[in-house]
C-alpha cells in the first residue's frame, strides 16, 4: 500500500473511531442519567454493542491489536448486559466508562506512533465485573406463542420475549403480505410503524404461500399498547393482528428513555461525517466571496457619489445587495454545518471529573445547562484544554474535602456547574463550583511575596484576582497530580485571548467561584468595528466592543499615572492606539476622543481612536512570521477598497493595558 493510500485509510480510521467513541460516550451517559440503569431500553445496550464491535472489527483489519483486545472486551460486556445475562449497575458504568476513556488514548497514541497506552488493569475490571455477577435465571417461556416460532428466536430474542413478559406488556403476532417487486421497502415501512408502539421481537418468513401470492412474514411484537391501541397503529396497512397473550402493563420509567433514544437514531440515520479541511477550504473560498463583495459595493458606492444615485449606478448598488443577501445566506449555512453542540464538550468534562474526583477522594455532582448552544468545531476544540484546566482547579483548590465541608455546615458532597448560553455573536461558558472560594487575603499575601503587590496599597477584589493570571502564580502548598506545578490561570487567560475571548472571575469565600469564558461563536467570518488612528485603520472584533462614547479631553483625569475617565458608575482605563502601536497623532488636534469601550465586567478598556468608519465583515488571515507574537495583533484582513489592514487581539490589549506602569499620552 502506497504511502499516501495508507495516510488516507489511517485518516478514515480515525474519523470513523471518532464517531464511535462518541456513541459509547454517549450513550453511557444516557444510562447514567436513567434513575434506574438495570431497565435501560435495548436500543440504547445494542448501540453500544454495535458500536464496540465495529471498533473490534475495524482495528482489527488495521493491525492495532491492543485496540481490537480492549475493544473485544468492551463488546463482551455488552453482549451480556444486552442478553441479560449481566445487570446494569453503577460500578458497572464506571468500569465501562473507564474502559472506553483509556480506549480514546489507546486509539490517539497508536495511530499518532506514541508509547503505548496500559490496558491490562482495565481489561482485567472489564472480566472481574463479567465474573462478578451469576448468569440471571430465566423466565418460564409466554404460553400461547406458537411453538414453531419459540424454537427459532435466537438467544437474544429469546432475552427480549422474557423481558416483555416480564414488564407485563402485550404479545402480539402480526401477519402480513407483501407483493414480491416491494416487499422489502413494505416490510420496512410496517416496521417502523410497530417500534413507534413497541417492540418488533423478532420478524420471521410464513410459510405455505406460493409464489404467486408473494411472501408473507409474521412479527413477533412487544407493546405496552392493548389490541385496540395497536390496531389503530397498522389501520392502513393489509395486516392481521393476533394477540397471544400479556397483561396490562405497569408504568414504566424507561419509556421516555426509549423516545430519546429512538429519536437520536434518527437524526444520526440522517447525518453525514464530512472532513474539517474540507470546510475550511469552502470557506476560505467563501472569504474570498465575501471580500469580492465587499469590494463590488465601494464600487457602487464611488460611482453613486460620482454620478447620482441613478442609472448603471443604482443598479450596480442593486445588484451589490442582492449579493449581500445571498452571501450572508451562504455564510449562515457552512457556519452551521460546523457548529456543533457544547454537550459534546460537556460530556469530555465530565469523564475527566469523574476520574478526578475519585483520585481525589470527593464526592462531586455534576449539573449541566444549555447543552445544545452551539459553538464552532475549531472553537470547541480549541477551549478544552482551558476548560480541562479550569474544571482540575475547582475540584482541587474550590471544592473542599468531606471532613472541611462537614465543618462548614455543607453537604459531604461538593457539585460543579457547567453551563453555557448565547448572547449575541458570543457564548458564555461557565465553569462554578460550591466550595471554599478564592481567599483573597492569601493570595494578597503570595502577591506581596512574589513581589507582584505593594505592600500598604489598597486593591479591589478584581485587583488581586487577577495575580492570579500571573505567569507561575500559584495558591497550592503542595505538589500534585491535578494542579499546583506552576502552569496556571496565565496560560488560561492566554489562550483565551488568542480566540478573541476574555475570562471572568466572580468568587465569594465560602459559597464557591465561577470562571466565565465569554468566546466569539466562530473565528472565520466576523463582524467588526472599523476604526482609523492617524493613517492607520485596524479592525476591532464587534464581539468584544460593548460600546462607543465620545468625551471631551478634560475629562479624562490620571489616577495611578493611567489616564481614566469616568463612565457613569465606573473608572475606565484608557490606551490610546497611535502611542501603542508607533502611529504619529493626526496633524489637527481636536478636544474631543473617540473611545471604544471593549470587555466585559470589570476587565475593561477604552480605546483611543481618532474616528469610526463603521463596521464590515471581515476574514481574518494569518500576518506571518514577522508580525507574529507582537502583542495586540490577532490578524490582517482585506477591506472592501482592497486595503490591508491589522485585527486587534482585545484581550492582549486589555492585559497590556493592565500591566502597563507609566501613564499614556492622549495627545502631541
């Protein structure tokens, strides 16, 4: 196999065990929330049957053997459960969920060419939790089924008869007749029809018709339904409906279960996995449209300042919105098909929370909220990690031990929040916990000792929380496998910047601490503010600009050598443009300043401009070897009169701005 073939079918590998997992995940985490996972619908057991003999199967082929054993041992677990012969528990959701994380890593170290991953401790839980557990005795077999069709069913729908009989729900044999040209599309049909009421056990051929009359089939259906119910189910269909037995059905909890699930496999029949780079390159070239309109409608525009606002002029402008229309419709749609729903995020969060809690020894409950916002691929991906970070902190310096919790009149067990919302162009993603909160006066006191405060000076709440976003700054005494080794909130905040986020802290001590990671929905195509500083124009993401003002020069005041004015209720920093960035003022002076108020809460900043050209949509590109790293600078972009101009990282600004210790000048 060539080189290239063998990077392609590695690569569909990869796409493929991707999706897996996911199921796995998944729908573990279905039978996780279930109040009662011994009674999970069997929908849900064979999905995570299939989905572990299919990575068997195809690990297999691919010569990763270590993935094709565990995966093996995965399935047979599953078989059991799914045959009944295995009792879904908690401990047994933790040993198959354990045993689906490890094979995740499994999967990335072998393909990527890595050190092998150990498997032999989880493979050994996978056959202490199938010998844990006596085979379940049988239920004596439904009288009034006919017994041609009893010593057919196989093992499994030999298991699934005995788990109707067992819920009390009604048996029915339904016969019926199809003609030979359709019979598999009717079939289907009537099938899916049944599974809206019930369960189809089996499907097995009648006998005794000729070839001329078609083919008959007689389905074997479970339901909670009685015969009346049912009837009006197959009313349309040329079927004949005999009830053989059952009674009258208690309720069940597992029914809305069993919805979901069927609901879920639905909108996954009706998916197709497409390549990332694939989309990328559809909107790159969809960039490239959006600038070539962009550049049609300043076309539009010069001649109708040239010539009036009539003739070729106005039909050029008219044509300019009609493609506006369909550009942005275009954009709207590829941008969709790469959101996907944080829950995806959420349930990794939660794995990893899982895991550590038990290595910390603390009872943890998870709450999750707004699962299905959605975010942009590249973004979920790129705020796991910062996530990951900021879930280890709450867990290891938020929530406090057992015997603490008890102290401080709590509950043994300490709970996490993870939630998310849309608001406007962004999400906000919130990490809380309800443990000790951040202690203030000892990070004060780390401060001082680092060097980082002064000493006798007063500091707001926001003034010491933020030490905490210093490069090494660090509360933990001592040295652990979850945190405290000097990696910190810095590298947090940091990669949050680069995604044109900010990060929030809101923290009272004893109730908890709540992390706020405020992100654009996507990075390819945004929406930003225009602004011009002497002969220079940068473009400012709107996402991160809650407003503009316009002040006259003598209200702004120095406090702490920083120029400030004061915006209503609030002291507002301020960082003029031209001084940062090298650019000389304009040769007018005016007694007026333009500010754009960027971030959020209590981290914010006012952005010294000399005027507001409007707002455009822009593709931000890469700026290259040279421009990278250089503070303030998230990217270029192209105008629509072609012009080339710098985006703006607010969050690097904002933290500029914070660490700066000299005053800037606001004019020549």
């Amino acid at each position: 196999m060539s080189g290239r073939r063998q990077d392609d079918t590695l690569h569909e590998f990869l796409a493929e065990s991707e999706e897996l997992l996911e199921t796995l995940h998944q729908n573990l985490r279905l039978i996780e929330r279930s109040p009662d996972p011994s009674s999970v619908a069997p929908e849900t057991l064979n999905a995570l049957f299939r989905a572990a003999h299919t990575l068997k199967g195809m690990s297999g082929v691919m010569g990763l053997a270590a993935v094709a054993d565990l995966s093996h041992s995965l399935e047979d677990v599953m078989d059991r459960v799914r045959m009944g012969k295995l009792s879904m528990s908690r401990p047994l959701i933790d040993v198959l969920g354990d045993g689906v994380e490890t094979l995740g890593r499994l999967i990335a170290s072998s393909s990527s060419g890595q050190a092998g991953v150990e498997t032999a401790s989880i493979v050994q839980r996978l056959r202490d939790a199938m010998a844990a557990e006596p085979v379940l005795s049988p239920l004596e077999r439904q009288t009034g089924i006919d017994p041609e069709i009893l010593k057919v069913l196989t093992e499994y729908e030999g298991h699934r008869l005995q788990e109707n009989i067992k819920a009390k729900h009604y048996l029915y044999e339904i016969r019926a007749h199809f003609r030979f040209d359709d019979f598999d599309k009717a079939l289907s049909k009537l099938t899916a029809k049944l599974q809206t009421a019930g369960e189809v056990i089996t499907t097995l051929p009648l006998s005794g018709m000729s070839s001329k009359d078609g083919i008959g089939f007689t389905l074997l259906v479970g339901s909670k339904r009685d015969r009346e119910g049912l009837a009006q189910v197959v009313a349309d269909d040329p079927v004949e409906l005999v009830s053989i037995g059952g009674h009258e059905p208690e309720p069940s909890k597992a029914a809305p279960a069993q919805e979901t699930d069927a609901a879920s496999a639905r909108s996954l029949s009706q998916s197709i996995r497409v390549d990332i780079a694939k989309l990328d390159s559809l909107l790159n070239m969809l960039g490239e449209l959006v600038l070539s309109k962009s550049v049609i409608a300043q076309i539009a525009k010069d001649l109708m300042q040239v010539g009036g606002f009539v003739g070729t002029a106005v039909e050029l402008h008219k044509a300019a919105q009609a493609l506006e229309h369909r550009v942005y419709g275009l954009q709207e749609g590829l941008i969709e098909i790469r959101m996907i729903p944080v829950a995806q995020l959420f349930d990794r969060s939660i794995r990893a929370i899982k895991k550590i809690s038990r290595d910390l020894e603390k009872d943890i409950q998870v709450i999750t909220s707004g699962e299905e916002t959605k975010l942009d691929k590249s973004m979920v991906e790129a705020i796991a990690d910062p996530l990951l970070h900021l879930i280890r902190n709450a867990l290891d310096h938020g929530v406090e031990s057992r015997e603490d919790r008890r102290r401080a009149g709590k509950s043994d067990g300490g709970t996490i929040h993870l939630s998310a919302a849309q608001k406007g162009n962004t999400v906000v993603i919130t990490v809380a916990d309800d443990g000790a909160g951040i202690n203030l006066a000892k990070v004060y006191q780390i401060a001082l000792v680092k060097k980082l405060a002064i000493a006798d000076k007063e500091y707001s709440q926001k003034e010491i929380i933020d030490f905490l976003f210093q490069p090494g700054f660090s509360t933990a005494e001592t040295v652990t496998e979850i945190s405290g080794r000097g990696v910190g909130l810095d590298v947090v905040a940091r990669h949050i910047a680069k995604l044109n986020g900010l990060v929030e802290v809101h923290t009272e001590l004893g109730r908890g601490t709540s992390f706020m990671l405020t992100l654009p929905i996507t990075l390819v195509i945004i929406k930003a503010l225009i602004v011009r500083v002497g002969s220079q124009t940068y473009a400012i993401p709107i996402s991160a600009v809650s407003e503009s003002v316009m002040v006259e020069s003598r209200q702004v005041v120095i406090v702490g050598r920083r120029h400030v004015i004061q915006l209503r209720d609030h002291t507002l920093a301020l960082l003029r443009l031209g001084d940062l960035f090298g650019v000389p003022p304009p040769d007018a002076t005016d007694d007026r300043l333009y500010i754009i108020v960027v971030g959020l809460a209590e981290k914010r900043l006012g952005l010294v401009v000399d005027a507001i050209e409007g707002q455009q949509e822009i593709v931000i590109k890469s700026v290259g070897r040279l421009l990278q790293g250089i503070p303030g600078i998230a990217g270029a972009t192209e105008l629509g009169n072609r012009k080339t101009i710098l985006v703006l990282d607010v969050g690097a600004l904002i933290e500029e701005a914070i660490g700066q210790k000299t005053s800037v000048p606001l004019a020549a």
